[in-house]
C-alpha cells in the first residue's frame, strides 16, 4: 500500500518534468513564452525564470521585452535571489524609461537593498544603497502610495547606521586609554552620528554616551587641561539634562556633574 501511495505521488511530478522538459527542448519561442507567464503565475519561478533567461535574447527590442525583463526581475525576487533581482529591477528602469513599471521597478531595487542591508556590527554598503534608491524613488514619485512606506524603511536603515555608530563609539569608550585617547575617539564617533541622523532613536544613548566620556577624559588629563576640560563636561551635562530632563541615565548624569563641579571648585580654591 506504501509503495502504491509513492507511485500516485510521483508520478504527477515525473509527468510535470516530462512536460518541461519538452518545453525547454522547444524550439517554438511564442510556446516558451505562454509557458514561463503560466510557470511565473504559479509561482513556480525556477522554471519561469529558466525560460525567460533564454527569452530575453530573443525578444530583445520587440513589444515583448518589456514583459520578460520585468517578469524575470520578478522570478529572481520571488527566489529570494535579492542581488540579481535588485540588479535587474535597476536594469529594466534604464532599458524601458518610459515604462509604468518604473515606478515599482525603482521600489523595489531600494527593496532589495533593503533585504541585503545586513546586522549592524557588518559592513553597511546595502544600507547605504537601500537608502540612496528609495530617496531617489521618493524624489520621482512623490505621489506614490508608497512613499510612506519608504520613508519609514529610510528611517530603520538610518537607525541601524546609528546604531553601528553608537557600538563603535561603545567600542571606542570601552578601550579607554589603551594605545591612545580613545574617548575623544568615542565623543567624536557619536557627535558625528547625531550630526548625520539628529533625528535617530539613540539620541539619547549617544548623547549620554558623549558626557561620560567627556568627563572620564577630563578625569584623566593632565593638570594642565584638567579644568577646561572639566568645564567642557559640565556643559555637556547641562545639554543633556536641557534634552532628556526624566532620561535613564539621569542619575549618573548627576553624579558627573556634582564630580566635575566639586573638581572646578577644588583647582580655583587652590
């Protein structure tokens, strides 16, 4: 009984390769045609784009190009092939400017990026892209209904990018002295996060990030630059506090002050 369900089960997937086969074999390109849109409106996108890969050459220039390049950019997303699909959603903006496609062509080359744009700690090249292809997307559609949705997508890769930042500034306080002044590395890694995306969710993190690090600096300058630098902290705490006045980091925040005050104090009594 086991053996006879098998059969039933296999064999309408030998005739299914059976008939493709043929259809591959076939030499009747219109055939080809009718069969990799039928393939792509099953979702079955290996065999569609198998086909269209091969049709794009024959179908170069004609009224049918439009349709194969498109439909093949769409074979590749559907495969989770997010590279090429996004390389060829770029390509059919520039082969077919006069498309209206274009317009979901050029979302979805941002989308791509998007799908690539990897974990925060890694090199962020997609990300970069993702963002430059969905601003030029708002830029040329900016009546689009889907502009909103790329402009929250713009704001989760701009945060992520933020968040690199914030961990290599992290990074940079938690080598304190070693082989050099990291801290000021760490004070100018967020400054420069927060000059870029002001607007980022780790506003708060970096702001406070930047105080400490202000200040442990200036605990550990020479007597020289001791309470300039002591001074340089107790304005960044009064920014801070001005920003985020209930912020979770407040009682630290406080503390730095009373500490750098109390330092202040100490150096113009003597």
């Amino acid at each position: 009984m086991r053996k006879f369900l098998a059969a039933l089960i296999l064999i309408p997937l030998l005739l299914s390769c059976s008939q493709y086969q043929k259809v591959l074999k076939s030499t009747d390109y219109e055939f080809k045609y009718a069969k990799a849109m039928e393939y792509f409106e099953k979702e079955d996108f290996m065999r569609a784009a198998t086909l269209l890969n091969e049709l794009q050459g024959v179908y170069r220039g004609t009224d049918k190009a439009e349709t194969i390049n498109y439909t093949y950019a769409s074979c590749l997303y559907g495969l989770n092939d997010y590279i090429m699909a996004g390389h060829y959603y770029r390509q059919f903006v520039k082969t077919f400017p006069s498309s209206q496609r274009n317009e979901e062509c050029q979302f979805m080359s941002g989308y791509c990026y998007y799908m690539t744009s990897p974990k925060p700690r890694l090199d962020q090249t997609d990300t970069y892209n993702a963002i430059n292809e969905f601003q030029l997307f708002v830029n040329l559609y900016p009546r689009s209904e889907r502009v909103a949705e790329a402009n929250r997508l713009m704001d989760e890769l701009r945060d992520k990018l933020v968040y690199k930042s914030y961990l290599s500034a992290k990074l940079y306080f938690g080598l304190g002295d070693y082989m050099g002044n990291n801290y000021l590395s760490a004070v100018i890694a967020a400054q420069n996060s927060l000059k870029e995306f002001p607007d980022t969710k780790y506003r708060e993190e970096l702001s406070f990030l930047i105080l400490e690090a202000k200040y442990i600096q200036a605990v550990n300058s020479v007597i020289s630059k001791k309470e300039e630098r002591m001074r340089d902290a107790i304005d960044e705490y009064f920014s801070f506090i001005n920003e985020f006045p209930e912020s979770q980091y407040l009682n630290r925040a406080v503390k730095i002050y009373n500490d750098a005050a109390k330092n202040i104090n100490f150096e113009e009594t003597n």
